[in-house]
C-alpha cells in the first residue's frame, strides 16, 4: 500500500486528489495554515475485525473509517466493500467528499470508509456479522452529529440498516439519523435510491442546455449499471438522450438508434446481467468508453480515464457519475481537446445531498412526499452547477478546478471563522 508521501502513481487516488486540491488551493492563494489542515484528513481509523464465517472460520479483515474534515459538521460519507479498498483510496475519497458537500452547499463535512473483502464470494449472514462487528468497532466516532455514513460500491440499502440497527442497539434507542441510504420503511428518504443518478440527469441537462446540444440527438455512452448507472441511464433516457452504449465490467451493448433502458433494467433484474439483452448488440466495454458519443458517463469506479484512453476519447461532455474516474494525468489532455467536464465532485452529489434530506427527515420525524425530494434536489444540483460554471469563468479557470476552488473556498472560510481551538 502506497503513502501519502509515496512516488507519485497516476492511479492512486490520493494523488489526483492532492494534484487537484494543490491547483486549485494555489489559484486561490490560500492561506498557508489552512493549506495544511486542508492537505490531510482530520482523523484515520484502521480495524482488524474478527468475523464468524458461515463453516465456522473465524477470519480477520481489515477495515478503515477516514473523517477528512468535521469544519462544516458531521463527517458524512460512504461504506465500500471491495478487495481493492486501501487507504489511500479511502483518504482521496473522504476528502472528495468533503469539497462535495461543499460544492453542493450542505452542512456535512467529508469521510469514507472501506472493508477489504469479496462481497461477491460472501453470503449475507457473513455481510451482516461483518457490517455488525465494523459498526460496534466504530461505536464512539459514528452518531447523527458526528459522522453518518451511506452506501457506496458493494454495499446498500440492507447494509445500513444492518448499522443503524447495530447502532441503536447500542445507544438503547432508535437513532435512525445515524446512517442514510436506508430503506425507506425504516427512516429513508424517498427518492435516494435514484438520487446519484438523477444528480447526474440534472447536471447532464444543464451541460447539454449550455452547449446548445438537444437531448434528442445527444448520444450517451455510460459505463457502470450499479446504482448510479443504471439509474443515471435510466433517468437520461426518459429525458429523451438516445443511450447508445452500457458498458458493464465485463461486458458492453451497443445500440446507434438508442437503447431502452426500461427494458435494459427489467432484463438485468430477471438475468443479473445486461449481457444477452437481444435489443442491442454485444459491444466491448473498453472500446465503448472512446466510441463515438457525445456525453460519456463514467459512473463506475476510479481510474477509467488515463493518460492511455484520453487522448482517444471522442465526447465532448464528460459527466463523472463515479469518484475518482479520471486521472489528474488525464486533466490535461482532456483540457487540451476542449472536453466540458462535469467533475465528480458536483456530478455525482445528487446522492449525498438526498442524504442530506434524509438526515433532516430523521432528525426532523416528517417524512417527505418523493415529488417534494426531487424538486429539492433539482434546486441544489442546478444552481451548483450554475455556481461553479460562473466560478470557471470568472476566474479563468476548468470546471474542475472551479469546483474544488468553490469548495475549498468555503471549507477554508469556515474553520477561519470558527478559529483553531488550542
Ligand atoms: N457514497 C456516495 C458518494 O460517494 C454517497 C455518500 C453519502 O450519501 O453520504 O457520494
């Protein structure tokens, strides 16, 4: 596992995001002392726990939960569950999501947590003793005023119940604000299934609105049919873009007159897979990713976009639907081809920012109507969009860069504000 102060590897993500925050935090002439604060997380928790499994093995994994930045209030951010998770990965990705709910304007600070495991070749009892034991292990740094995490890749609306469940067992009381992304019956918000996915629609529109491009000849191509997109194609599709290509991790599809994305997700439900849907032909996924489209989706995981497959990329908006998708290696190809980029960190914020919703809801016990949820949202991802454009064009600057200047702007004035406590 490499280091903060490890060589530089353009697919470490702690890299692009310290290349990304060292730019912006340089056009802004930020202050020194906070440039420091701002350059490491606040707090990194590493776990070895203990799990039963199903033949009776005790086996030991490894766990992190990093708060970048608790400025803005509670640290906020997901659970991953994947055999890549390390700890690096998991610092770039808490503080990302930090300038994301900066971005975004919420009031949450950023973390993220990982376990490194196979969720694939664990069974659902195994998941929840695991998800169980990670919880009580981080007991004293969770609750609804200090962090609250959510789902992320492997983990769903099941693993946070199982959290919330084992957090209140704990606390003696139902505390359902501890977590978001639950299901609905037990304190989630309506709509945050499809939020990430519906932030991305959003942003896709304005972006398409403001290059003079309609969404009836707008060809996507959107790698990724998890959560985010499957929803963002989904979502996209009903806008009225033609979906030309689904790129999966182990397969592709291919339709020039547009896919339909109603019957893509029905066939996945009932095959668990979009390979053999017989209304587009097979296609291969790493090609897909450089087809000919106009806004390409990646909505998968990081490092899709690299110095190797940059230069070849043919769509003129990329909307990062992922965290983490493109290299900062792959930054200035991307500038040079005068490609409109909708960064991760605003793109893809519709989720935390219905995480948010939902944490009023549970604090609040007034649930909302889903039309109210989406409207809400649609107010908060447009004028962020609006917001770091007009940012991106006054200071002369990518949209980017503005995103994390904007965000690194308002975390800075915060703990300016607040002064450091000694
Ligand atoms: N894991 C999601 C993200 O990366 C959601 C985080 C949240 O809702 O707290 O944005």
């Amino acid at each position: 596992m490499s280091t903060v102060a490890g060589p530089h590897v353009e697919t470490n993500p702690w890299e692009a995001q310290a290349a990304r925050f060292e730019l912006a935090a340089r056009k802004l002439n930020l202050d020194p002392s906070l440039w420091k604060i701002l350059s490491m997380p606040a707090r990194e928790i590493t776990v070895h726990i203990p799990v039963q499994m199903d033949d009776g093995r005790i086996e030991l994994f490894t766990g992190y939960r990093v708060q970048h930045s608790m400025a803005r209030g509670p640290a906020k951010g997901g659970i991953r569950y994947a055999p890549e998770v390390n700890l690096d990965e998991v610092r770039a990705l808490a503080a990302w999501m930090t300038w994301k709910c900066a971005v975004v304007d919420i009031p949450f600070g950023g973390a993220k947590g990982g376990i490194i495991c196979d969720p694939k070749t664990m069974s659902q009892h195994e998941l929840e003793r695991m998800t169980r034991r990670f919880t009580a292990e981080l007991i004293e740094v969770l609750g609804p005023e200090k962090d609250v995490p959510a789902p992320d890749m492997n983990t769903n609306e099941q693993t946070m119940a199982w959290m919330m469940d084992t957090y209140s067992m704990h606390m003696r009381q139902t505390v359902t604000a501890v977590v978001t992304g639950k299901p609905v019956s037990i304190g989630g918000s309506r709509g945050r299934r499809e939020a990430t996915g519906r932030g991305v629609m959003l942003v896709t529109l304005q972006a398409v609105k403001k290059l003079g491009l309609m969404p009836w000849n707008t060809r996507v191509v959107v790698q990724g049919f998890g959560n985010v997109g499957s929803y963002a194609a989904l979502l996209l599709h009903e806008q009225g873009f033609l979906v030309t290509g689904i790129a999966e991790w182990n397969c592709g599809l291919h339709n020039a007159h547009g896919i339909d994305v109603k019957k893509l997700f029905e066939y996945k439900t009932a095959n668990g897979t979009i390979e053999g849907f017989p209304e587009a032909e097979p296609a291969d996924h790493h090609e897909l990713l450089v087809s000919d489209c106009d806004v390409l989706v990646p909505a998968a995981m990081e490092n899709q976009i690299t110095t190797q497959n940059a230069g070849k990329l043919k769509a003129k908006i990329l909307v990062e639907g992922a965290n983490g998708p493109t290299t900062a290696a792959a930054d200035d190809i991307l500038q040079d081809k005068g490609v409109f980029i909708i960064p991760d960190i605003l793109a893809n914020a519709g989720g935390v920012t219905t995480s948010y919703f939902e944490w009023v809801q549970d604090r609040q016990g007034y649930f909302w109507k889903e039309a109210f949820v989406n409207s809400e949202l649609e107010h908060m991802m447009t004028s962020a969009f609006a917001e770091v454009i007009r940012y991106a064009e006054s200071h002369n600057v990518n949209n980017r860069i503005a995103a994390y200047m904007l965000a690194i702007d308002r975390v800075a004035e915060t703990i300016k504000t607040r002064g450091i406590y000694a």
